[in-house]
C-alpha cells in the first residue's frame, strides 16, 4: 500500500519538490496511462492545499478532450480543441495560467465553485495527448511557482507512461 506521506505546505519548492518525489515512487514501474492518472489525481488532490478539482482531460481525436480520471464535483465530458481553459491550452501547445476565470473568454464552468485555472498540455515526442486540469475555489490561487511545479508533475507522468498504445 502506498501512503502518502503528509508534505509541509509552508513553502511551495518544497511543496513540488516533495510531491514530485513521491509521484514519481507512486508510479514507479507502471505504465498504463489511465491508472497513473487516477493514482496521480489522488495524490494532488491529497496534498495540494486549495484545490477544488484536480484531473486530465485525453485527445481522443484531433478535435476533442475527452474526460479522463480526476478528483472533484463530476465534470464536462468533452472539451473542443481551442475552447475554454483546457482547449486553449491544447491549441496555444503551452500551459494556460487563468487567475480569474470570470476575466477568460469562453471558460468552461464544470464547477461554479471554481475562481482560477491551471492547465498544463500534456506533450510526449511532439504529439499533444491531453491536459493536467488544476481548479481552485480562490482567484489568483496559482503563480508562477506553481506553473512550474505543476509542469514538472505533468513531464513525470508522461515519462512514466506507455503511449504506444494509446
Ligand atoms: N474549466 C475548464 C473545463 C474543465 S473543468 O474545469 C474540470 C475549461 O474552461 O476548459
């Protein structure tokens, strides 16, 4: 069984340094891309204070997110390429950072609890394959650090990943 051990949330390079770590011995070993994104769901979820949804969207086609695991109220099923956060963030290839979803053209409410928005495009060998979706109830909730802490929990679960199949 794995348990998590609980990470100190007073600064947040520990944070993602910590949470890194224990992604990356969570999913050590495995590389079915639907369990490491419901294991790695959990674990954010878990330890990453003020979040109210947490999850990936796949592109099943070149045109459409279709919903894949995630932590939090249930939500859209499919997103199109170049619409709301998730679908820009396919569109841009790059990681959009929304501090104000009311203040985003075309944001998609899935929760209306939701105020502010990180979306990281999941990117293996040029091919975009989906998103990481991050929500928080507070606006402005996600800075700089947390573009870059989420990025890289996002580059371990593609690199842990086999996507042959896929
Ligand atoms: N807000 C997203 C939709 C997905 S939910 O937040 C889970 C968007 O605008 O794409």
């Amino acid at each position: 069984m794995f348990a998590a051990q609980k990470i100190s949330q007073d600064d947040k390079p520990t944070l993602y340094r910590e949470l890194c770590s224990q992604l990356q011995g969570l999913l050590q070993g495995e590389g079915d891309v639907i369990a490491n994104a419901a294991n790695a769901s959990a674990l954010i979820f878990e330890q990453v204070p003020d979040l109210n949804w947490a999850g990936f969207y796949f592109l099943k086609t070149p045109e459409e997110l279709v919903l894949g695991p995630f932590q939090g109220k249930p939500a859209c099923v499919r997103i199109a390429v170049g619409k709301g956060v998730c679908g820009a963030a396919v569109a841009r290839r790059a990681t959009v950072l929304v501090e104000d979803v009311y203040a985003f053209p075309g944001h998609i409410f899935c929760d209306g609890g939701s105020r502010s928005e990180l979306v990281v495009p999941l990117i293996h060998e040029g091919r975009v394959l989906g998103v990481l979706d991050l929500d928080s109830p507070t606006t402005g909730r996600f800075d700089a650090v947390d573009q870059a802490g989420f990025e890289r929990i996002a580059q371990i679960y593609i690199a842990t990943c086999d996507w042959t199949s896929v």
